[in-house]
C-alpha cells in the first residue's frame, strides 16, 4: 500500500472515498452488463415466434483480490487469488460468472409443423458472482 | 482433459443434450443417454450455430411445415397470457405446465351428413402424431380444440355433443382404421362470439399417452344444436359449416433440467451449485450437526 501511496497526488484528492476506491476495487468491476437481440438478427424468427427481442445480459469485469461477501464468493475464490499471485500465475485469477438467472418462455413452430410453447431454466443472467 | 471431462461433463452434458443428428455431428462423445429422445426445440439449432465457425450466415434451421393459422393464432394468445413482453414467465399458481404443444391433424376422413332429428353431425376421422413429445413431458390435461371458421350467429346457446372414439391400425398404413374404445361428452357451449371451443380428453387420451403412443386415430361426432333443444328449433347456420377439423392440445410438465421448475423458484432461488448437482442431493438438514444421527436415521429411512 505504501508503495502505492508514493505514487499518489501531492494535493489530497477532493472525494476520498473514490481516491481510496482505486486501491480496493478493480475499475472494470466485475458486474452484469445488457445484452438485447432479436431473433431476426440470427435468422430465427421463422420458427421461434416468441418473443421478438431476448436479453440474456452477461457478466464481465475484473474480480477484486478479496472478493469475501460482496459477491457471495466461497472462501475458495481468494485462495485462487493467492495461487495466481504467490504460487503460480498460470492457474489464472477468478473469473466473472452469472450467479443467479431467469427463466425464458418461447413460442416455437417445430420441424413437423406443430406449435410448441416452452418455459426454459437459466435463459437470463441476473446477478454476477466471481468465481 | 480427463478431469475437466469429469468436473464439467455432468452440469453442460444437460445443457449440450441435443437431437442425434446435432450431437453426433458436433462430437461423438455427446451421444444422448438412452431414453432421452429427441431434444429440445432450441437446443438444437443453438448447437449447430455453435458448431459453425466463423460469420458464416447463422444457418436458418431445415424448412418446417408451415402450421395453421387459426392453431398460431391460439398459441400466440395462450403465450400472452403465460408471459410478459419480455418473455419472463407469469407466475400464477394455477399454471403448472411448461409446455404446451398444439398439434394439427395429419391426416383425416371427413363425413357430414344432416341428421334432421339430432341436427347437424360433423364428424371427422383424425389422425395425430405425437413424435415431438419427450420421454420426460408429463401430460397434465389434453383438449381438443375446435375453431370456428366463419362468426357464428349469436342468436341464443348451442348445445353440443361430443362423440370420441380411438381407432386402431389393424395394419400399419390403414387410414381410416376400426374403432376400440369410445367415449359421448355432452357439453353445453355458450357460443357467443367465441371463436374456440375446448372439449377436455384428458381421462381419454391419458392412458394412450402414458403408453408413449405415437399415433393417435381418433373419430370425432359433434352434433350441436341451436337453441333451446326442447323447442328443437333449427340450426339458423349448419354449425359444421363453420367447424374445421380441431387440433389437440396438450398441456404438459417436462421434467428435464433445461425446462422451467415453478417450485424452485417459488421454493428457493437456484444458485449455481459450489459443485455440480447431483440429481436429487440429498438437502443440507437445517438441523445441523446435533440432529446428525437422528437425520442421518431418516434419511437413511427416507431412503430405503
């Protein structure tokens, strides 16, 4: 921390939470981010006819070194942290994952002409966790 | 490799599940377990845009029989009152299937004649192949669904029989084969402007259907008469000119992991698992360690 400190601003930064921010959480956090698409994009809207558009969303960003209970981590996530930083690099760092989803409902026309209506597990990311 | 096989294959093998043809293309490795037939409607165009590499065009899926209008029409209202705009599923108690297939006859012999006593008889041989559904959708309520092709007059009630009969293929191939059990529904239907009429063969078709038949003959009588059937007035309208031969619908539970479980949600939020899931784990027992033994006793009961 100290080195970190030497390379920090001579006059005191006006919001000191957000300076000291920069120590403890990653920029790009590790957060869920929106994703739209509609079906037409990929060329299926001849035989899924609901819905038009579907956010699965997606989780992206860098895992704080102490993760603890800010993303429902197990204890796990920081020995990680410690193997890729102490031990071994190659075993890599823990990664942004969905936590937690939604179910999907989907209107379909199948191969032989009939008409399915379905309700699918895990369909949208809805909270993130790093792992 | 091996261990990654082994740590990942049981959570994604659910997910990678597929119709032969998809698996097998992908890799041979992803050979569905016995029983579990034919895969889920998206499932297997997801695995085949997956196993293409590059920005090739997504391939649209093989042509697919066009369906009924009047069938899409339907399922378009029956998903609106499932889900929100964004897809989301309703979660209203009394909706406790996850899938609802709608099929149209493949083939059918019709015979209308006019019977002046018992007004008008519509009825219809029909035959339905049930190829799409899994082993692991279970039928909750089946209906047949009749939609009136042009508005029907509104003048008063209409009271409508219903004569069901399953017929069995004494060869394969035989179109209009005999019958082998049958079964008279008289319902009373208010048809005003009511474009549907659903008749209930849940008990009828249940047996059929728990013995995985995949063709189902089944003739259909539907006599209906307007108004009240003791002044025995005319049918204003011949009621059969209106009928077009109903479609089957089949209201079921599927029990595989990729379908929507209700109970889940409403019992507890599905986290992902700190280690795979097992099937049916056995629940961490609130009760901690001092209630080992006696938990370990009735698990052991509850078990056995």
């Amino acid at each position: 921390r100290d080195e970190n400190l030497k390379e920090a601003p001579a006059t005191p930064p006006s919001n000191l939470s957000e300076y000291f921010k920069q120590f403890l959480f990653p920029q790009n956090e590790c957060e869920l981010h929106n994703f739209r698409l509609s079906f037409s994009q990929l060329k299926w809207d001849k035989w899924i006819i609901a819905p038009h558009r579907y956010s699965p969303q997606y989780c992206k960003g860098d895992c704080p070194r102490a993760v603890g209970h800010r993303y429902g981590s197990p204890v796990h996530t920081m020995v990680q942290n410690i193997i890729y930083e102490k031990l071994d690099p190659s075993v890599g760092k823990p990664s942004c994952v969905p936590a937690e989803y939604s179910p999907l409902s989907v209107l379909t026309i199948e191969p032989d002409g009939s008409i399915v209506y379905k309700e699918y597990e895990d369909m949208i990311a809805t909270k993130c966790t790093c792992r | 490799p091996h261990s990654r096989g082994r740590v990942v294959s049981d959570k994604t093998s659910g997910f990678l599940v597929a119709s032969k043809d998809t698996a097998s293309e992908l890799n041979p490795l992803l050979q569905l377990p016995k029983g579990v037939r034919r895969g889920y409607a998206l499932l297997p165009p997801l695995l085949k845009v997956l196993s293409e590499r590059g920005h090739q065009s997504w391939a649209s899926e093989a042509p697919r029989l066009q369906p009924d209008s009047r069938a899409l029409r339907y399922m378009k209202r029956l998903y609106k009152m499932s889900a929100t705009k964004e897809g989301i599923p309703k979660t209203n108690k009394s909706h406790l299937y996850n899938t609802v297939r709608l099929f149209t006859p493949c083939s059918e012999c019709q015979h209308r004649h006019r019977d002046l006593r018992k007004g008008d008889v519509h009825s219809v041989d029909l035959l339905f192949n049930l190829d799409r559904v899994t082993a692991l959708e279970h039928l909750l309520k089946s209906v047949l669904l009749y939609s009136f092709d042009t508005p029907v007059p509104i003048s008063s009630s209409t009271t409508c029989t219903c004569r069901l009969s399953v017929k069995e293929q004494d060869f394969p191939g035989q179109v209009c084969p005999s019958i082998s059990h049958s079964l008279a529904l008289s319902l009373r239907v208010e048809v005003r402007k009511r474009k549907w009429v659903e008749i209930d063969v849940t008990s009828f078709l249940q047996p059929l259907i728990a013995t995985n038949r995949r063709n189902i003959h089944m003739a259909v009588n539907f006599t209906c008469l307007m108004g009240d059937p003791q002044h025995n007035t005319q049918l204003e309208t011949p009621i059969d000119a209106a009928l077009v031969p109903p479609s089957l619908l089949l209201y079921l539970n599927d029990t595989s992991e990729q379908a929507y479980h209700r109970w889940n949600s409403l019992g507890h939020r599905r986290k992902i698992p700190a280690r795979p899931r097992q099937g049916n784990s056995p629940r961490v027992d609130p009760m901690g360690d001092k209630g080992k033994e006696n938990s370990q006793g009735k698990r052991a009961s509850r078990r056995r």
